[in-house]
C-alpha cells in the first residue's frame, strides 16, 4: 500500500513538473511557440462537456449516497424533552445546505460550459453591478438571520430553566479527569456542598469541602442513574484540563472548564430498556452483534477468547481531545423508571464521601497504632485537620 501511494505521488509529481515546463515554453514570448499547445475552440468544446460530466458526477455519488448511506433511524430517536428541537434544527440546516449547494452546483457548471473560451470571443467586463450585488447579499442575510434566529431562540428555550422547573429537579455533579467521569448526588438536601480542586486527598477525590453542612449527604458513583422524566440538572467540573461531557442520545453537550461550574439540564424521556426496544435499537444491536461473532469465529481459530455481544447503553462520552486515553473517557448512564431509581439511590446514598472519608481515616490510624481502639470522634477531628491544612494552603 505504502509503495503504491509513494508511486502516485511520484507520478503526479513528474506531471506537475511536465506541465510546469509546458507552461514556461508558452510564456516565452517571440519564442517559437508549438501552435498544438493552445487550446482551440475543440479543446474547450470538450473541457465544456467535461464539466458538465463532473456535474453528473457529483449527482450521481449524491444520488447514491443518500439511497445507501442516509438511513439515520435513530438521528430522530432523541431521549431527551428538548432532543426532537435539536433534530428539527439540525434537519432544517442540512435541508437548506442541500438545495443550495444543488443549485449553485448546477449554476457554476453550466455557466463554466456556456462561456467556454471562443476564438475572438471578448470577455464583457463591468466594474459593479448594484442590483446583482443586492440580490446575492440580501437573500443569503435573510436566510442566516432566520437560521440564526431560530438558533437562538431553541438555545434559550433549552438552557435556561423556570425556577419551578428547577425547584423540582435533581441536582447532579459531573467531574471530569483525565481519563474518567465520576458523578456526585446532593443527596436528600439536593444540595451539592462544595468543592474545590485543593481539597483532594485519599478518599476525598472530588475535593469536597467535609465541613460544608451541605456536603455531609453527598455521595458519589461511577455509573450515572437518572429517573424517566424528572428534570436533572447538571452541575460539570474538570479536575485538570478542558473536557466535555457529552450525552449524545439526550442531545446534550457542555463543556468542562477547570476553575469554574458549567451547567446542562434536561428531562429524560427515555428509559433504558425503553430505548433496548426500538426497533431502529434492536436492528443497530443485532448488526453489531452480526460483525461481533463474525469476529469472535476468527479469534476463536487462532485460539483466543471471543468477544461478548454488545448490549445498547447510554453513554457520557468527553467531547475534548483531552490526552491519550481521551477515547476511552466515559461513563455508563442508566435511565431508571422512577420506582427503579428510588431503589438505586435507597442502595447507594448510604455511601456518603464523608463516611469513605471517615472510615479511611479510620483504617489509616488503625494500621498505624494498632494499640490503641478507633473512636469516631478521633476520626472526626482528623477530617477537620484535613480539611483545615487544605484551607491553609
Ligand atoms: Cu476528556
């Protein structure tokens, strides 16, 4: 393959040569200049006609590509309250590029074969043209202003949340680092208390404040649960560089800014296994899993282990090339009916960050002095001291 590309490039590049010294023989004037080295009226005729067949060119990959490649069932299977305006949006853009680029397509070619170079033809030359100029200036302005618009309006609508909205909803922490996501629950105050970067320490690791009276219920999970049809909203944080997280299914993206809190909400519509259901869903799985055991029977022949099928799950992907593992970043999201979610948190909101704190201050001391018996209240004033030195610094 390498030969082959260095070949073609070496080909062209001797063409490119050939033309260059073709191109100095007709620049020299009062030479003798070769007469078959200027185009004649056929010459042009046949470049005309030569347009207009890369014109039927570009028609025709079109023309094939929409019929094999345009099938996208699940572009318009968003799992979000706000996904379908994405789409409309999205569509209407797409929609609109298509028939312009169609048309000035046609235009560019067809005007490149009608005024083809002519013997004793004259090119017709005018300094400016109002009238054109108005037209080929308005129609473009109006057509993006009501893009834009639109845009915006859809932008408001899905970022800004009525305060009833935002009474009802939960408050969830996305933190980014390189190279994994970790979500934070206010627990039953749906309060995040705070958190800060310099607060990080063993178990501590999304730096929360442990004095904060808000912090005490928080916990953390490497999973993301959410309930069906509750508002979430999304509270993101990056330990070190840029990161974004992105949910593509809810049509959601927000960047992760160190030093800063960055906000998404949105109403998931979709359950889990609600989503495993749709058959654009089932078809993607199966043809997947179709290329999956095709796969496995290779690696199976040369004796390794074979790949297990893949089931459909919601993901929170990063969306910034952040370093090496960037393409590995990402965290699973499981969208809970509302009874299955209070089962999850009942589950997990015991583990508050404050206890992992604790009972690894706990173990610390007592790896370290065996003798003497732990008391919660020795490890709660090593948690203060943590917390204290973390301010100092
Ligand atoms: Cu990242």
């Amino acid at each position: 393959m390498t030969t082959l590309l260095i070949l073609i490039v070496v080909v062209l590049l001797a063409v490119a040569l050939w033309q260059l010294t073709k191109i100095f023989d007709l620049t020299q004037v009062g030479g003798n200049v070769n007469d078959t080295q200027v185009a004649n009226d056929n010459d042009n005729k046949v470049n005309g006609y030569l347009m207009f067949g890369f014109l039927g060119f570009i028609y025709l990959t079109t023309i094939y590509c929409l019929l094999n490649y345009s099938h996208f069932p699940l572009m318009s299977d968003s799992a979000s309250e706000h996904g379908p305006e994405v789409d409309r949006l999205m569509m209407i853009s797409m929609v609109l590029i298509f028939f312009v680029q169609t048309v000035t397509q046609a235009l560019l070619h067809y005007f490149a074969f009608k005024y083809r170079g002519k013997q004793g033809q004259k090119a017709l030359y005018f300094a400016d043209n109002n009238k054109l100029e108005f037209i080929w200036s308005i129609i473009p302005a109006i057509v993006l202003a009501g893009l834009i618009l639109y845009g915006l309006y859809a932008w408001t609508n899905i970022m800004f949340v009525d305060e009833e909205d935002a009474d009802d909803a939960i408050v969830i922490e996305l933190y980014a680092q390189q190279f994994k996501w970790e979500a934070r629950y206010a627990g039953a105050d749906n309060v995040l208390g705070k958190a800060n970067v310099r607060y990080i320490e063993g178990a501590n690791n999304l730096g929360v404040d442990l004095s904060d009276p808000n912090a005490q219920d928080d916990f953390s999970s490497s999973e993301l649960h959410i309930p069906k049809g509750t508002r979430v909203i999304f509270k993101m944080r990056s330990q070190d560089v840029l990161h974004s997280a992105y949910m593509p299914h809810f049509r959601a993206q927000m960047n992760c800014v160190p030093g800063m809190v960055t906000e998404f909400s949105f109403v998931p519509t979709l359950t889990t296994a609600e989503m495993r259901d749709k058959p654009a869903m089932i078809e993607k799985v199966s043809n997947i899993n179709a290329i999956r055991a095709k796969k496995s029977e290779k690696l199976v022949a040369e004796g390794q282990s074979a790949l297990d099928p893949y089931t459909f799950d919601y993901l929170l992907l990063c969306n910034k090339i952040c370093g090496a593992s960037h393409y590995n970043m990402q965290m699973k999201i499981v969208v809970d009916t509302p009874e299955e979610y209070k089962i999850w948190l009942k589950e997990n909101s015991a583990k508050t960050i404050v206890q992992a704190v604790k009972t690894a201050a706990a173990e610390a001391k007592a790896s370290d002095s065996p003798a003497t018996t732990k008391d919660s209240t020795s490890s709660n004033s090593k948690d203060t001291t943590v917390v204290a030195q973390a301010e100092m610094k």
